[in-house]
C-alpha cells in the first residue's frame, strides 16, 4: 500500500509541476483549480487501479507536451529585432466617387502607407487599423505571405481568413468569372459597404489560395470602411488577408499599444491609427443558400435589425429571412469545419479566468441561481489564503451589482463600465479594451455581467460566451 501511495505522489508532483510550468512567471496557480484538482487525485487514489497511474501520466506528459509546442512555435514565428510604429492620420485620407485610388494630404501619412505597402510586397505582415479592430494583414494572393500570419499569431490551419478589399473592381478579381451577386448581396453592400460586414462569396479556386478557405469552397470578402486600412490595401494594390492581430484566442486588440504589448519583435510595421470605432470584429454573412436566406454565422459590427431593415426596404420581392447561427439555426458541419473565423475554437481569453454573470436571463433547468450576497461571499471564502486579491468587474453603467461591491472586504475591485444599458454600440466599443485593461492591471479573475441581446449586444454576448470559462446565474436584491 506504502508503495502505491509514493506511486501516487510522485505522479500527482509530476502533474503539479507541469502546471505550475504552463503558467506565466508572473501569475499564480488558480487556487480553487489547484484544491480541486488535488481532491480528485485523492479521490482516484483511493480506488489502487493501474488505469488512475496511466491516466496521470498521461495527464503529465499532455501538459508537458503542450509547453514544448508552444515553445517549439515561438521559436518558429518570425522574429523582427524592432517592430516600427508608423502614425497614420485618417483624417488626412479620403476616396472620391470617381476613383479607387485614396487622396492623402499628409506626407508623414502617405509615407507611412508607402512603407507598409513595401512591406507587404514584401511578402511580410503589416498590422492595421480597420473600423472594428486591428488587423495582422498579408497578400491574400500569395499562400507564403499568408502562412505568415498563421504562424504570428499561432492560428490553427483549419481557422479560415477573410480577405479585404479597397473596392468593387477588387472584389471582382476575386470571384469566379460567372458568378452573379444575388438582389440581397446588392441591398447589403449597398449599405454596409465599405463597413464591418463580411460576406461569403464562392472561391476562385484559380485565384485564391486554399490557406486563405481552409480549403472550404467559399471565401469570406469585406471591403473596410476605415480609411487607413482601405488606403493601405489600395496602395499595396493587392487583397489583404487579415484577422485580428493579436496571439490566437486573446482579446482582439483596438488600439496600436494593444497590438505592441502581444505582438512586439514579431510584426515588422504597426500602423497607428487611433483607437477602432466599433471595437468588436465584422458581421459575417452566408447568402448562398439555395433558400435564399441570410444566415449569420458571427454577429458583429452591423446589427442583425440593421440587416433585416434593409432588406425589406432594397428588396423588389420575396424577403429572405435572418437567420443567426446558435439562435436560430445550428449547423454541425460549419461548426466542425469553419467556412469563417471565430466558429470553432475558444477566443478573446485574457490570461486570467473570466465569468460570466447573468442577472436577467432565466437559468438553465435545474439550476438555481445564488443571490449576489451569496456569490460575493464565496468569492472572498476562495481568495482567503491569497496574499491580496484583485478581482476586475465589467457591467454597465446602470447594473445594481456595483452597489454590492463595497460589501465585499478583502477583494481590491477594478471596475471598468461598458457604458450606459441604453448603448449596446458602447459596451461593443469597450469589451476588449476592457478585457485588456484588466488583464494588464494585474487581476485575478473577470467578472462580465450580460447584456441584453439585442442589436450591438449579440454580438458582445457572442464575445463574452467564448471568453468566459464559467457561467453563473445571479439574483439581485
């Protein structure tokens, strides 16, 4: 038995020390995580099977595993001894009806554009602002340049991009000789483009490459409405792939510092051009079902009322339907292989745990929601062998869980509003600048209070869900 139990211990340190190693220098093992996890290897131990031994292991060297792979892939990505911030100026740069081509006023701007395009001739990342957020941007048309962004930002192969284009004529070079926009397509880009809404189109398998699709027969194509992002593809003369730019499943940054902080010495430009307007990443939009419908795949920046209202005002005849995925229809396949960014895998994680607090929506079966007392008190109870506690709280302007923080002692609050209730387009403007903000500050967990979903709010809920790595329902007194 003596023997067992040392078998025990050894591999339960084993575990241990590989966890300890996953997590940053500066950040301490989750303690709730760490009594959790100790409680059921004492559980598994009682039970002497060969079968606990061989699951520990096995635990131990997936860790372990994990940590070289990601050691292993920031060896591999591409290393720039300085990454250069160039200030852009959107103010100096606008389009004309007639022409594709931007006028910049500023030299120090039109400089600044001159060098990106450079660099991505070069077949090198560029970083830029877009209406929604930063981008890591490459040649759509060329699969080197592309792979590159897969390997900055650590990306998993089968996460397709989107591709952005400076205008119609661009786009055009995209699509298959044949292909005819639908009378709904027409309506839509009529309105939101250039903007923050992402449409999928069939893929010239003769012009664009498969890294771009993940091998999918569509390709998502938006035209951006930030000036600098639409300046520096016109410039570059050539498509621009570009998802956020940030490390593969973090927040997506919305201002340049964002960027410097995650992506420093592995991007060789950063263009500067202020903070994003809507702060949250475009709609995209599946049109070509036979049924005609109008199927969102990721809500964003343009509302799902947005596009339904203009649809019915464009539309000569049968009004397609909006379809949003999760909430009105589910598709397995696209879920398993992605046809857009931001459907399959977990995103906008800081490096701290985040929960999401519902005090609206009713709760699952079967659950009963804790009062907001009860929860702060738990809370305190879980910290209480922590040297000082940090905990960061995002809610608007208007929740009554702010009037309860002040109960709670032995908790060092860092609040961060999301603006008023009456403002879904504010709390989308600052979710990930307010994520950021707090992992920066040094917190320990990230509390997220819902939002109602409606207009810019299924969008930020849509975020808040795949960052939140537990859900509570709360009543408040």
């Amino acid at each position: 038995m003596s023997k067992m139990v040392s078998e025990h211990a050894k591999l339960y340190r084993n575990v241990l020390r590989e966890l300890r190693r996953s997590v940053a220098s500066h950040r301490k093992v989750n303690r709730t995580v760490a009594v959790n996890f100790r409680s059921i290897v004492e559980n598994m131990r009682k039970s002497e099977s060969a079968q606990v031994r061989h699951d520990l292991e096995n635990a131990a060297l997936f860790l372990r595993s994990q940590r070289e792979h990601k050691a292993y892939a920031r060896f591999m990505t591409p290393v720039h001894p300085t990454t250069r911030l160039l200030k852009c100026d959107p103010a100096c740069i606008s389009f004309l009806a007639s022409s594709d081509l931007p006028s910049i006023s500023s030299q120090e701007t039109s400089q600044a554009l001159a060098t990106a395009a450079l660099h991505l001739q070069n077949l090198e990342t560029v970083v830029f602002p877009t209406e929604t957020v930063y981008g890591l941007g490459a040649l759509a048309l060329d699969a080197s340049a592309a792979s590159k962004i897969f390997s900055t930002k650590g990306r998993p192969p089968d996460n397709p991009l989107i591709v952005h284009v400076s205008s119609f004529a661009m786009l055009r070079t995209l699509l298959p000789p044949d292909y005819m926009l639908s009378e709904a397509y027409q309506a839509l880009m009529k309105h939101f483009w250039p903007g923050a809404l992402t449409l999928l189109f069939p893929r010239n398998a003769d012009v664009v490459p498969t890294i771009i699709s993940a091998n999918q027969p569509t390709v998502a194509i938006r035209m951006p409405s930030h000036p600098v992002a639409r300046a520096l593809i016109a410039v570059a003369n050539a498509p621009l792939a570009a998802p956020s730019a940030n490390t593969s499943g973090k927040p997506s940054p919305t201002r340049a510092e964002h960027v410097q902080q995650d992506l420093e010495g592995k991007t060789g430009i950063i263009l500067d051009g202020g903070p994003c307007g809507v702060g949250v990443e475009s709609t995209v939009v599946d049109g070509l079902h036979e049924d005609g419908n109008i199927r969102v795949l990721r809500p964003g920046g343009v509302t799902v009322e947005e596009i339904e209202r203009v649809l019915e005002k464009e539309m000569t005849g049968h009004i397609p339907k909006v379809l949003v995925h999760r909430r009105d229809f589910r598709d397995e396949a696209i879920e398993h292989a992605p046809t857009t960014p931001g459907m399959k895998y977990r995103h906008y994680s800081p490096s701290v745990p985040v929960t999401l607090l519902f005090t609206s929506s009713s709760p699952p079966e079967n659950t009963r929601p804790m009062t907001i007392t009860s929860f702060i008190n738990a809370l305190i109870h879980s910290k209480l062998d922590e040297d000082q506690c940090k905990i960061g709280m995002m809610a608007t302007d208007e929740s009554k869980i702010w009037d309860h923080l002040h109960t709670a002692s032995g908790i060092e609050w860092h609040r961060y509003s999301l603006g008023s209730v009456t403002e879904p387009a504010a709390a989308a403007h600052l979710l990930f600048d307010g994520l950021l903000t707090l992992d920066r500050a040094g917190v320990d967990q990230i509390l997220i209070e819902e939002v109602h979903e409606s207009r810019e709010g299924l969008a930020v809920m849509n975020r808040v869900r795949k960052a939140a790595g537990e859900s509570i329902w709360l009543t408040i007194d």
